[in-house]
C-alpha cells in the first residue's frame, strides 16, 4: 500500500489517492507515510477531509507532527491543534519555536489555549505534564438520569468515558464510578452514593514513572490527577501510559549502556548528536580505567618472574566483569519494579553470597580441568603449572564472589542516595571490578608462588 500511495503522489492522481485513503484505517495510513518527505505527507493531510486530516495526524511520530506544523498553513494548524486532546497537543508544541507556539495558540479557541497553556507549564515528565483536561466530570448531587444527560451532550469533550469522577462544587475528587455503574444504577439515586470512594489518584508534580507502577499496581486503564488542593484537573490513560514506560525503560537502557538518553528514535539522531551523547562516558571510563594499567605497571616485577600469568588477565577480567553485571541488572530491575528496597538489601547479600559461591567453585574447578588437561597436556604449555592454575582458579573464585558483591549493593545504595542506579550498570561495575581482580590476582599469585 505505501507503494500505490507513493506512486499516485508521484503521478498527482489525486482523487484516486484520496478514495484510497478514505478506505484506509488512519493507524494504517500513518504507518504507510511517515517515511515520505514531509512535503508529500502534507499533501495528504490536506486532500483528507477535516476531521480524518486531525485524527492521521494525531497517529504520525512526535518529530513529524512538529516538523508538519511548519509546513501547514496557521489556519490548518490551528484546526488540527483545536480537534487534538489537550495532551496530545501539549506534546507537539512543547517540541516547536516559542514564536510559532505563540502564535498557533493565539488563533485557537480559548478552551484549547487554557488547557494547553496549562499543561506545558508543570515540570517535565510529571504527571500533569502527560495527562489529558479531557474527562468525564460529573457533580456529586446529580441524580443518576441527570448525569446521563450531562454525557449525552458532553461525550464528544472527553476522551474516555469508562470511568466519570465525582467531584463537589470545588472540584475537589470524591469517588468514582464506571459507565457500568451508571447504567446499572436506579435513574433517581444520587451520583455520590453510587460512586466508590476508593479512588487511587496522583499529583499533578508526581513523576511519571511513579505513576506507570501505580497503573500497573492497581491494574488500572484510567486514573484521575489532582492537584496540591485535590482537586481533579485531569486524567491520565493507559495509552499515555505505555508510551510513558517505553521512554523509560529505553532510558534504563541507555543509561546502562553509558549513554545519555535521548528521547527521539535511533534514525532520526544525527551523527553529531550521538557522538556528544557517548563520548562523555566514554571518556569517563576511559581515564577510569587507567587505575587497571597503574595496578598491572606495579606488579611488573611479578610479570617478569613468571610471564605465563599476563595470559589469563583478559579471561580474569572479562569473568569479573560478566559475574557483576549479571547481578547488577538483575538487581536494578528489582528496584525499578519495587520488588526490592534498601531495608532488603541484607537479603540481596546473602543470597548473592551464596549464589556466587556455587558460580564462582563452578567456574573454577571447570577452569582448573581446563588449564591441566587442555593447556598443560594437550597444548604441552609447560608453564602452566599445578601450582600457576590453583592461582588462577583460586583467583576467579575470589572475584566471582566480589564481582557479584559489588553488583548486587552498589545499585541499592546509588537509589538510596537518591541517584538513579542505572548510572551503576554494567560499564561502571566492570571498571570497578576490573581493578579489584586485578589487585586480587596478583595478591594471590604473590603469596603462592612467593615471587
């Protein structure tokens, strides 16, 4: 289909092209164009009919709609911005010049001006930043019949009517009921006595993370946000929310990885955007990882007396550094579940510590068959010792059991000290580690082989 569409662009068959999109999906017509130039996406936008214009447009990626806006003339940018839920809206705007943000909402109806206004002010990634003004508010002495009537006239103002609020007369939240409570109720109860009382709702400040646990914790699909006075100033819904813990779990990943994140897709960032965003890191680990040549240049001595011990500082090191990195992510996704807290982490150490215990004999008693019967016999490497493989084995048992000490405590402590404990992921756990074996090493071989 992307094909047809890019050929009637091409061949200017305009009607054709737009008795094709009219029997088209708009999920399915956004998916089909957002790889066109965005000359040819506004094209389509304004060969569709008003309405359907607004809801393909709400469907393109973040970096398109903005970059759309330009392209469009104030008149339809301001009617695809009215048609928009506030929140969605907030987005686009948040990401364009002050001057043309200006002067859009300067043109758009003041319901949409007030709301949108209202959104781009709270702080970024909170709860009143993602939710939507858009929601079923109901007064807590309306009658059954009478709220019924109020989303009658009103269903088209709101993005969901699952579940109506209950507020008084200051809007401050009292309970809530589903549209099947509605229906199911006597016409002449009041409102308020139906509702549940039982509300789960966030802050307007409360981080956006914080809310996607709440969803997940409750198994909600909609939840009600209210400010420092309680009261309801808007809704947050699932699909913000899956959008919400996707930014946030490709974040942990960057962040594990040592790289600031970003917000916009791998394609969409230039080259010299990804350079700034991993050189920083990677001159920190860098210049940290000098401390692993200051430790080797101080057992040269030790290196010279016995030369066969520099060939298994790589396996050492790369053991070290895969056993704490195994721990730490293991950890880390604990925390950012809530299945682990800090008052736990006596209970992280020894299960880790028996856990390494058992990886770290395995891994040794293998190694040990491995340096006799395959180094010593097979490749007739006579500097491989009895004495030189109880050293190297002996040392990956020991580094096992720190590596993964070291894995599992320092994301607990890094959260505890109110940082984010993805920082302490896999490239900074490596670094650490790779010093500490090292030190371990050559400590052991030093005291064994009295050299």
């Amino acid at each position: 289909m992307k094909e047809k569409i890019e050929e009637l662009i091409k061949e200017k068959k305009i009607y054709e092209l737009k008795d094709v999109l009219s029997n088209m999906q708009v999920i399915d017509i956004a998916d089909s164009i957002k790889d066109l130039e965005i000359n040819e996406i506004a094209k389509i936008i304004r060969i569709l009919n008003k309405d359907m214009a607004a809801d393909l447009f709400s469907e393109l990626p973040l970096s398109i709609e903005t970059e759309l806006l330009s392209q469009l003339t104030d008149k339809e940018a301001v009617f695809i911005i009215n048609e928009m839920f506030a929140d969605d809206a907030a987005d686009v705007l948040d990401e364009m010049p002050a001057n043309i943000v200006k002067r859009i909402l300067k043109q758009c109806d003041k319901d949409t001006r007030s709301d949108i206004n209202k959104l781009l002010n709270y702080p970024d990634d909170s709860a009143g930043s993602v939710m939507t003004v858009e929601y079923a508010e109901l007064k807590s002495n309306l009658t059954i019949k009478q709220a019924i009537n109020t989303l009658r006239k009103e269903i088209d103002k709101y993005e969901t009517i699952n579940v109506c609020y209950v507020v008084d007369n200051q809007r401050k939240l009292l309970g809530h009921l589903s549209l099947k409570d509605i229906l199911l109720a006597d016409p002449s109860e009041i409102v308020l006595d139906v509702s549940h009382k039982d509300t789960i709702c966030v802050k307007t400040t409360t981080d956006q993370e914080e809310v996607g646990k709440l969803f997940k914790k409750y198994d909600l699909t909609v939840m009600p946000v209210v400010d420092l006075e309680d009261r309801l100033v808007g809704i947050i819904t699932i699909d913000d929310i899956m959008d919400i813990m996707e930014e946030e779990a490709t974040e942990d990943i960057e962040k594990m990885a040592a790289i600031s994140p970003s917000d916009k897709p791998y394609l969409e960032i230039s080259p010299w955007q990804t350079w700034k965003a991993r050189i920083p890191w990677l001159l920190l680990l860098m210049i940290s990882a000098t401390f692993t040549g200051q430790i080797i240049s101080s057992f040269e001595t030790s290196l010279a007396v016995l030369p066969i011990l520099t060939a298994y500082i790589p396996m050492l090191m790369d053991t070290g550094g895969n056993a704490g990195s195994q721990a730490s992510v293991t950890i880390i996704r604990g925390l950012s579940l809530n299945q682990i807290n800090f008052k736990d982490i006596w209970k992280v150490i020894w299960k880790e510590l028996r856990v390494s215990m058992m990886v770290g004999f395995t891994l040794a008693l293998a190694n040990f068959a491995k340096l006799l019967l395959i180094d010593n016999m097979l490749l007739k490497n006579n500097a491989v010792t009895l004495e030189i493989s109880l050293v190297i084995c002996l040392t990956i048992f020991i580094i096992v059991v720190v590596a993964k000490f070291i894995g599992c405590t320092l994301p607990i402590i890094t959260k505890k000290l109110g940082f984010d404990p993805t920082v302490m992921a896999s490239p900074f756990i490596t670094t650490i580690v790779d010093a500490l074996g090292l030190l371990v090493y050559f400590q052991v071989a030093t005291n064994l082989l009295n050299i």
